[in-house]
C-alpha cells in the first residue's frame, strides 16, 4: 500500500521561511512525476508546482522566484521549500505523486502565515 506523508507545515511570520518534505513508501514502480498543492480555507485545491523524474521544475506563477522544489529519488522524498511567505500562501499543503499508473495524494499540511 502506498503511502504519502507530508511534514514540515506550522506557523510563522511573513518574510520568512518553511520547508516541507513529503515521503513516498509503499511504491511498488518508480515515481514519475511530484508535486504540490495548496488548499486555502473556503476555496478550491491549487496547483504550486512539480519536479519530473529528470529534476525539471514547474511553478504557478505567484510562487515563483520564492519557492523551490526539490527531490532526492534514494530517499523517494520530494521537498518544497518556500521563502518570502505571503499571508496568501496560507493553506493545507499536499503532496501529490504519479506513477506510471497511478496517482497519490498526502493528507497535507498546514502552513499559517502570520501578517
């Protein structure tokens, strides 16, 4: 069974920084592509951007130039780190994962930025 667990949320000031990790266990073929998405309280799940298998990034356009995402295939983890927090990017952040078969998705975590 494959699980997807996502860390590293919590609250912190505007202008400063997090970064979450996300594991993949459970996996029985390579993951593909990894990503993240941000839900905000009241509105729908947003794209923020993924990393392919060949270490190519994607971001929406309001996080770009803040935040980066990254992978370490050995360890199947894929990390986002964000800098220049906005109130805006408050939200739950989830992990998704594609196989060549298949898509996963986390339970998320809560970033809370503070104005």
């Amino acid at each position: 069974q494959v699980q997807v667990v996502e860390s590293g949320g919590g609250l912190v000031q505007a202008g400063g920084s997090l970064r979450l990790s996300c594991v993949v266990s459970g996996n029985r073929f390579s993951l593909s592509a990894m990503g993240w998405y941000r839900q905000a309280p009241g509105a729908q799940r947003d794209w923020v951007g993924f990393i392919t298998s060949g270490g190519d990034t994607h971001y929406t356009h309001s996080v770009k130039g803040r935040f980066t995402i990254s992978r370490d295939n050995a360890k199947n983890t894929v990390y986002l780190q964000m800098s220049s927090l906005k109130p805006e990017d408050t939200g739950l952040y989830f992990c998704k994962v594609w196989t060549n078969t298949n898509t996963y998705w986390g339970q998320g975590t809560q970033v809370t930025v503070s104005s």
